[in-house]
C-alpha cells in the first residue's frame, strides 16, 4: 500500500487477514485499535481486526464453506466436532456465542451445552 515494493509482503499476509475477517488499509488510515505492520522497517499496511463477535460469524462461515453444506445439515457427530474445534478456538467466550452457534448448527443452546460437557467429562 505504500508502493515500495511491499506487494510480496502485502500478497503474503492477505490470506491470514481474510481468515480472520480483518480489513486491510493504507497504514496513514490507520486508526488507534488497527495493527501497523511494517516491512523493511516502513509501515506497508494496516490491518484492522474484526470485533469479535463478527468473528465468530466468519468462522462459522468458513467452517460451513470447508464442509460444503450448512451446518445445521450436519449429523449429530459432526455437530460435537464443531463445538469441539469452536471452544478450542475460544467461541464461547464471545457474548451470546453459545446462541450463535446453536443457531448455527440448529440446535438449541441447551444441546450445545450438553456438547461441551461432554467434551469436559471426556
């Protein structure tokens, strides 16, 4: 973004940008809760992260694009997986986490909670 042949750089974090639902910007617009990155010791891009709720909607995005259906539309192991890989990934510490992925997964937060404990008394 600044043109000094900081494309490879800016090509090289997209990716992990994307991932994680985050914006990329020129870093003169950065604003203060934005990450600066720099290259070569110049600030190249600024990455401004999504709130954290957003978050969990881009992961359970992803996760439905990585497993080519909704998952609602998921059996019931397959379910458990995600609540597996979500709590790993700290979902449920998010406000209302455990109703967005039960709506998700179209279930009732009361069957997400069994998921869990479950894991716990595994």
């Amino acid at each position: 973004m600044t043109g000094n042949g900081d494309e490879p750089f800016i090509t090289a974090v997209k990716p992990l940008v994307d991932a994680m639902g985050g914006e990329m910007l020129p870093p003169d617009e950065a604003g203060p809760e934005d990450v600066v990155l720099a290259w070569q010791g110049v600030d190249v891009v600024a990455v401004r992260l999504p709130q954290l709720a957003d978050s969990l909607d881009h992961i359970l995005a992803a996760m439905e694009r990585r497993q080519g259906r909704p998952l609602a539309d998921l059996d019931r192991k397959a379910k458990q997986e995600v609540v597996r890989s979500l709590e790993a990934r700290g979902a449920f510490a998010v406000r209302h986490g455990v109703e967005t992925v039960a709506s998700a997964l179209g279930v009732s937060r009361f069957t997400v909670y069994n998921y869990l404990n479950r894991e716990k008394g595994a």
